[in-house]
C-alpha cells in the first residue's frame, strides 16, 4: 500500500521555524507499506524464534523493508542532513514527567529504533529540491544493547547425548557430586533424578562460546508506530546530543534518552531555527497471530524426567521444532514436597457420574491413611497428550484418564508459546473443558491461561525496584530484598471455588453461601509483583480498585505475600459449554486488564490493576496455556477437597484455537 502523507491531520508537522532562509521544508513524504489488512500488518512469524521478529520481512514488501520517500528543499549552498526514527505508540511511557516537561526516565524502556546499524547517524542530503529515498526495518534490540547479545539460539540445540555428558563430567567432580547428593536429599528426589536436573540446568544456562546479537531477547513490540523524520543544517547537527544522533549510546547521566523527548520537547524555533520535525503518529499498526498447526516442540533441557523426547514431526524435539515451532510443551516442575493424595477411586466428574452425596460420603468413609500418596506431577509421556487435531484445526491439551488405581495419577498438562513479548493485547481463543458436572461437584482441575518470564537469565531482569522485591516463594516477613529478579507472571486461574474471601478478612459480615451448591466458578486474576513497594499504595488484605465503574476487590494474603488477585464470578455453562471462549490480557505498562467473552469483540472486564497499586512487569513473557491439578488450600475459601476428587476415569480434553497479539 502506498501511503501519500501531505500537509493533514494524519500526522504532526513540527515547525520550529519557518522564517529563516536556511530553513528546510520536509513535503510529500510517500511510504510503501506492502499489503495491508484494515490499516494492520501482520506480522512475519516464519524464523523468528531463532532471529527474532522483523516488520517487514522479504515476504511482504519487495525490499523487505518499509519504503520512504520524501522531498527536501532549502537555500542553495547549504548541507543538510536527515534522519528517520520509529517507536511504538501503544506501549510506552510519556517521554516527559511532569509540566516542566523534564525527561521521564521510564521513557528509556519505549522500543524505538533507527537505521538497522545504530553506529549510522544523520546522513546528508545530496542536493537541495531532492527526493529523499530510504528505508526502514522494525527489528529486534533496535539500540544493539550488548545486554541481549548471546550464543547463536541454534547452537543451544543439544540431544540426550549431550546431557548424559554433563551428567558424566558432574559424577566426576567430587564436590560437585556431593552437592547433588546433598540437594536430592533435600528436594527427596533420587540422586539420578537431581544430577539429571543439574545438567539440564548446566546447558541451558551456558554463555560460553561466540556471542551475536540475539534480536529475539528483545522483539519488537505490537501496536502502533509513529515515524519521525528530521532534517537540519550542518550547524544545528553539531548541538543534537550524540545520544540522539546514535541511539546505541548513553546520555551523561548513564540512561538511554528517547529521540522523541529531544525533537518534540527540547528544541524550538531560537534554539534550533533549523531544524525541521515531521511525525506520524499513525505510521503503521502491527498484529502477530500464532501457527497452532507449526508443531510443537518438546525440549528435554525443560522436561523434569529421564524419559527420551519423541522425534516425530508434530510434536518433540529435532532441529526443525526447535528453530520454528511457535509452540512448546509445557511440564510443570518436579516438586515432590508438594503432595497430590486422593481417595482410592477412579471415577469420572464431568459425566455426572460423581455427585454431591458421594463426595460427602468419601469425605466420612475415607481416612488420610486410605489416600494414594502421590505429588503434583508432569506428564510421563511427552507429546502424547498434547497434539494438533487436524481436523478442528486445534491443539489438543489432555488430562489422561485412569483404568487402573496403581498407576493411577492426576497429571497436570499444558503448552506454551516460544516467542517472547513485552506488552500487547494477547488474546486466546479456547474451549477450556468444564470444570463442574450437573451436580456442581468440581472435577479437580484449575483452567489456566497465563503469561510468565521468558528466560530466567539476566538480560530477561524486571526494572530495578527501589524498595526491593522478594525472591520467588519466600513466604517470611523479614525475607531479603534483591533490587532486580527475573521472575513475572501474570494469570487468569479459572477454578470452583468462592467469589468472597475467607470471612476472616472482612471487617464486618458477610452473606455467606455455600459455594458447593452454586453453578458458578471463580476468574482468579493475579499480577506477581513479588512484594516490590514501589507503588503508590501497597496492601494487603482486602482492598478495592474501579475501572469503569466496576469495583474490584483485591486480595494479598498478607504483607509479604507475592502476588495481588481478584476474583469474579462467571458461570461454568457460559464459559465452557460453548464452542470456545476468547480470553485477554491488555498488558501495558500502566495497567493490565483481563477481559474474557464469547467472541473478540463481545469481552467483558473481570479484572484490572494498576501501576499504583502493584509493580507492573516489564520483561518479556510468553503465554502459557494449561489445565493443572491445584491443591484446595490455594484457594481458600474451600468449596471441595482435592484429596477427594476421584481420579478421573477418562480423558479431559481443552483445546486451542488461537492465540494472538496486538
């Protein structure tokens, strides 16, 4: 699509100044946009786990890059010089902080860019009356911060030889070996089960070798862009700042200063009488849609056990999944102090063959001591119970039923994407399986659709928060307190249990009802800002946020507890009996709202927070989709006991259609 930008409300020209003779003007600028879908991009999703996301690619427009034209005039003999700057709209903070309009130093995190090599400044106008032809490429790490360099993704592609050797190399080390010894003793995991989870850590924490810039560690964000075009005099170029001229370079102060906060805030017509601004504030909008049909992959460095990964083309672990599959397995960790016991009884819940009365007869017939001991576990069968159905052109996520109560287990499953975001609309199309039966007698699991870190290595950190967070899972008051962590997660938990809070938590009564009866299930929506105080009004026990006129009632459990949630009440047979269901997270850095609705353009708010009442991640994540086995005590009040959930007789299958980002 060609897009003619002249003189309108499409953009914002800023004149400095228009009376001096060497002022230059900046008219027609045209663009070359490839082909567009109701103003939208899609973005090119071939290869980017491994390279990261380009807009555009080969393709979609002829050069693989967005095309820009645009005339330049001035005064004859004099040098001018050009240069042309992008940034996400959507996702950024106001480049100012205050009415001083002094910089806001969170705008350092916006996603802008340049020319693909940002040691390239401003280049010069060849001829005054001159047609200007350039082009720009939205890429990945646009600033080359060394940061997000690394080893080549490809080369971090490793078989079950390759783990078998670092276990080797492990058994070798004496002191190594008896730290592993020590640890599976604590985590009561057998030595060859520990010293197979060090290796796999060993590998997939390795940083040595060649590094290059692993663009992918920073992709791009979706939304909106805006393009910045600037033209000056050789003079007035000698007073820009080189951390404006080069946007891979630090201001004095050590910070990263957006181009946008200088041209649209700093300049004016005595300062730079020169100097010619021209942006579009609506340059080109991008969207990126998963390929649930692309395979999944199955990656051993991720899987807590000593099975071998299938090596089949739909699902597992070659070099093709691994360099272009969107999608992956998820396993759940191998946590053995976390007990899963159950009455021994298989039966199935969702047929309506488990009803109220049973369940309360189990409760008075069954001891702890008649429970099958088990723990929350993962699937001993990679691949097989997650797959694409060809045919409802989905995947398939499988919760196994049981025929025999020896082996019988409740087995958590799910899959995850394998393409890193920060910020969006990300949007899942689902049929999650119910959750309740005829009775309203619960089945055990939890339906989860959920965002969580990329990468648990540096470059992946939070912003530094001030006051500090808390490592994951430190449950004590007094906990240290670490300025960076890794860790971000951001949930919807569908789940039966109650929309109130323990009655303890109230200051005066409440109408309570007994939850067991009722059709309904709970929209668990939580942020984990792992205690950083950093907002305006840090909480905990119940407290209340509004978003359009909606109140919400948020929970943390007490001062130190991790994570802030709210609940909502839906109804089972609305979410689940239908075809599918849409689920959202609007994630920005302000806010994040959770929205749920029988098609996309029919979501309804369940869920909303803010920057002022928790820390907001700024990290990239990936989605997670998932139908887990969660223990009661999670969600107190409790409605029913996991221990007496039979385990299920047949298999309990969700399905995804497709997951998107805007």
């Amino acid at each position: 699509m060609i897009k003619l930008i002249r003189f309108s409300a499409l953009f914002i020209l800023i004149a400095l100044f228009a009376s001096c003779s060497n002022s230059p003007e900046i008219l027609n600028v045209k663009y070359n946009l490839g082909e567009l879908s109701n103003g939208v991009i899609q973005a090119d999703l071939s290869g980017v786990v491994t390279n990261g996301i380009e807009i555009p690619t080969e393709r979609q427009t002829a050069s693989g890059n967005f095309d820009i034209s645009f005339e330049v005039k001035g005064s004859k003999g004099q040098n001018y010089f050009y240069k042309i700057y992008y940034q996400n709209e959507s996702y950024k903070f106001p480049e100012i902080a205050d009415t001083a309009q002094n910089y806001n130093a969170f705008a350092d995190e916006n996603f802008y860019g340049s020319w693909n090599d940002p040691s390239i400044g401003f280049k010069k106008v060849p001829a005054i009356d001159f047609t200007i032809n350039e082009s720009i490429k939205i890429i990945g790490n646009p600033r080359d911060e060394k940061k997000y360099y690394g080893i080549p993704f490809q080369k971090t592609y490793y078989s079950e030889e390759d783990i078998q050797a670092v276990g080797k190399n492990i058994r070798e080390t004496q002191d190594w070996f008896a730290a592993i010894v020590s640890k599976a003793e604590k985590n009561k995991l057998s030595i060859e089960e520990q010293l197979l989870f060090d290796a796999k850590w060993v590998l997939k924490n390795e940083t040595r070798g060649e590094h290059e810039n692993n663009r992918w560690k920073r992709n791009p964000r979706m939304g909106t862009y805006s393009l910045m075009v600037v033209v000056t005099t050789e003079e007035e170029l000698a007073k820009i700042p080189k951390h404006i001229q080069f946007i891979n370079e630090l201001s004095d102060s050590g910070i990263f200063v957006s181009p946008y906060y200088f041209f649209k805030y700093k300049i004016n017509p005595d300062s730079f009488p020169d100097t010619k601004v021209f942006i579009d504030s609506s340059f080109v909008r991008v969207q990126a849609s998963m390929d649930v049909a692309g395979g999944i992959c199955a990656n051993p460095l991720e899987y807590p056990s000593s099975e071998k990964m299938p090596d089949e083309k739909a699902c597992g672990w070659n070099k093709d999944l691994f360099n272009n599959a969107h999608f992956g397995q998820f396993f759940s960790s191998l946590n053995k102090n976390f007990h899963l016991n159950t009455i021994p009884l298989i039966q199935d819940v969702n047929d309506s063959s488990y009803t109220k009365d049973e369940y309360d007869s189990a409760i008075k017939k069954y001891s702890e001591k008649q429970f099958k001991k088990d723990y929350i576990r993962s699937t001993e069968n990679p691949c097989k119970y997650v797959r694409y159905n060809e045919n409802k052109k989905a995947i398939e996520i499988v919760n196994p039923g049981n025929d025999k109560l020896a082996d019988a287990h409740k087995v958590n499953m799910g899959i995850k994407t394998r393409i890193g975001f920060t910020y969006g609309k990300i949007t899942a199309k689902i049929k999650f399986p119910e959750l309740i039966n005829k009775h309203n007698v619960w089945n055990g699991l939890t339906n989860a659709f959920w965002l969580i870190y990329q990468d648990e290595q540096e470059w992946n950190n939070r912003r530094v928060c001030k006051t500090g967070y808390s490592k994951k899972g430190e449950t004590i008051n007094d906990a240290p307190r670490i300025s960076q962590t890794n860790y971000s997660e951001i949930d919807f938990e569908i789940v039966k249990t109650s929309p109130k809070w323990p009655i303890g938590y109230y200051k005066g009564r409440i109408n309570e009802k007994d939850e067991s009866q009722s059709d309904d299930i709970i929209v668990g929506c939580t942020n984990w800002d792992l205690t950083c105080k950093d907002c305006k009004t840090y909480t905990w026990g119940i407290d209340t946020v509004e978003y359009e006129n909606k109140t919400f009632e948020t929970m943390r459990w007490d001062s130190h507890y991790q994570a802030l949630t709210t609940r909502t009440a839906a109804k089972d047979n609305d979410l689940f009996k239908s075809p599918y269901y849409y689920y959202q997270f609007e994630w920005t850095p302000n806010h994040i709202i959770w929205r749920i609705g029988p098609e996309k353009d029919k979501l309804s708010v369940v869920g909303y927070m803010n920057s002022d009442i928790t820390s907001i991640p700024n990290n990239q994540m990936i989605a997670v989709i998932t139908q887990e086995y969660h223990l009661s005590e999670w969600w107190p009040p409790i409605t029913f006991k996991q221990e007496f959930i039979p385990f299920p007789k047949n298999d309990i299958i969700g399905e995804v259609y497709e997951l998107t980002i805007e």
